[in-house]
C-alpha cells in the first residue's frame, strides 16, 4: 500500500515585514494564494526512514535528515509514539529554493501522507500544529487556496477568491537563501524605523470580487529590494515580462523566482514565450490560481 499527496506551490500577492523578533523571526502580515504547479508525496511502508526524489532540480533536494519531508515524518511518528518507517518519494515539479514553498510543501505533503499510511487519524487542528513546527510556509500548503498568514506567517485566516487569476513564474538559475534575504532586509532597513506590518484590505477585496486590475495594483512584497540587492539580474527578469504585457510584476517571496500576473490565459502564455526569450531567465512557467491545498489523490 502507498498513499500519495500532491501539495501546491504559492505565491505571496502581498508580503509586509515588521522588524526582527526577540526570537530572530519578524512580524509578517502576508496573503499567500496557492497556485497550479505541484509536488506529489508518496509514503510507502519501510524498514527506517528514507527519502528519494525525482523531476526537475530533484539534484538540489536534500535527501538526509535535514529534508524537511523527512522531518515532517519524524515528527508526526513522535507525537504518536511510533517509528518514522516510511519511504517518502518526492516528484518535485515546484522550483527548489525559489520563494515559491516547495519544501514547505513537501513537509506538508509527507504530513498527509503519513497520517494516512500509518492511520493515526491525526485531528486537522492538530497538523496544522505540527506544520507551524516545522516552518513558517507549511500551515499554508496544507490549507491552500488563499489566506492571511500573521505571526512569522503561521497562524491563517482562510480568504475568498471570486474568481481565476493567472500567472507566470521565471525560474532563475541557482537558489536564495531565505535567511540571507531577511538578513539583507534588516541591513537595508538600518537606521529607519520599520512599521509593525498591516494586511492590505484592498488587496484582499480584489481578490473577493476577481478583480485582476485591482490586485495588480496591490500586489506588494517588502522583501523584494533585499532580493534584488543580493540578485541585482532580478531586475532585468521584472522588467522584461513588465515589457511583455504583464499587470504587474515582483519577487516570489525570497526569491529568486519572479511572478507576473497577466490580464487572462492568452496574455500569460505571451509573457511566457516573451520572457523564455528574453536570456533573462533560466525556464518559465504558467500557473492559475487559486489551487487546494494538501490533497490525496
């Protein structure tokens, strides 16, 4: 028997950052949206815990402890008494280190997965716990769809979307760390006062009511200076699907995967083609949104 989840990658359509906590994490008022590109988790019985992936960039995923699958799994087995004997096959199609959630993904993923494999029937409460345990992304990816992440992002206010909307995502070549972002953003932030961070109620009435227009003048991310400050080549990605047709334009999260929101699916895959193009980007990619999140199939 195996048991298999396919979890969503997201976007973050607004990210506000305060200043850093007495812990070392920082305020956040973020509104995530899940989108159309997808890992699958697979959990089959084993000896001992092992972890294997495959798809694109599957060379970039840690295949030891420090896998935030694998961790998932110890976990989950942890507050039900039991050993972590699984296999967990990852089929990685989200980008890795991308600001798009991918292992964050997975954790939830292997969460789902698990709890099923092993019928420990763990209460939705209860994971949505131990997904705020193993990082700040992960209560998200279990939920999906659209919601406010407060706190380092983890405790979620669950949000209407009235409607599709589309996007395209540049994949660049090579990762960014998201501690080096934060650092970055607490060294660009020196000397001014950072304001406790406010979710923007426009932002989430355009995505009540579907409009396209009004959330592409909303969309907004504080991250994003200390992206392109370690990136500076960012900057021709934006710009370049900017050029192409694209209501707006910003970095994923930490990056250093780019996001544009286009008008429909044609003006998307125009984008697309434009900014493949462009030598500005290693692959695009075209997702709508808002998906499920965490789903056994």
């Amino acid at each position: 028997m195996s048991v298999t989840v396919r979890v969503p990658a997201k976007v973050n359509v607004q990210l506000a950052v305060g200043p850093p906590r007495a812990d070392g994490f920082h305020d956040l008022a973020t509104v995530f949206l899940a989108v159309g590109l997808h890992d699958e988790v697979t959990a089959t019985p084993a000896d001992a815990l092992r972890i294997t992936c495959s798809g694109p960039d599957a060379a970039q995923v840690p295949l030891d402890a420090s896998n935030l699958a694998a961790r998932a799994a110890r976990l989950l087995a942890d507050r039900h008494g039991r050993a972590p004997d699984v296999h967990l096959h990852i089929d990685k199609d989200i980008p890795v280190a991308g600001g798009m959630a991918g292992g964050s993904a997975d954790a939830a993923g292997a969460l789902l997965a698990c709890d099923t494999l092993w019928g420990t029937r763990t209460p939705r409460s209860e994971l949505l716990e131990l997904c705020a345990e193993l990082g700040s992304d992960v209560p998200f990816s279990l939920l999906g769809g659209a919601a406010l992440g407060q706190g380092r992002g983890e405790r979620l206010t669950p949000l209407d979307v009235g409607g599709t909307f589309h996007w395209v995502f540049a994949v660049a070549d090579g990762g960014l760390s998201t501690p080096a972002v934060y650092r970055a953003f607490d060294r660009l932030a020196e000397g001014r006062a950072v304001p406790h961070p406010e979710p923007s109620a426009a932002l989430i009435d355009a995505l009540r009511t579907g409009d396209v227009h009004a959330l592409a003048a909303h969309l907004g991310n504080d991250l994003q200076p200390a992206a392109l400050s370690l990136r500076p080549s960012l900057a021709d990605t934006l710009a370049a699907g900017t050029a192409a047709g694209a209501l707006a334009a910003l970095v994923s999260g930490s990056g250093p995967t780019c996001a544009f929101l286009a008008a429909d699916a044609s003006s998307a895959a125009k984008v697309a083609e434009a900014l493949a193009t462009s030598g500005t980007c290693r692959t695009t990619r075209l997702a709508p949104s808002p998906t499920p999140g965490a789903t056994l199939l």
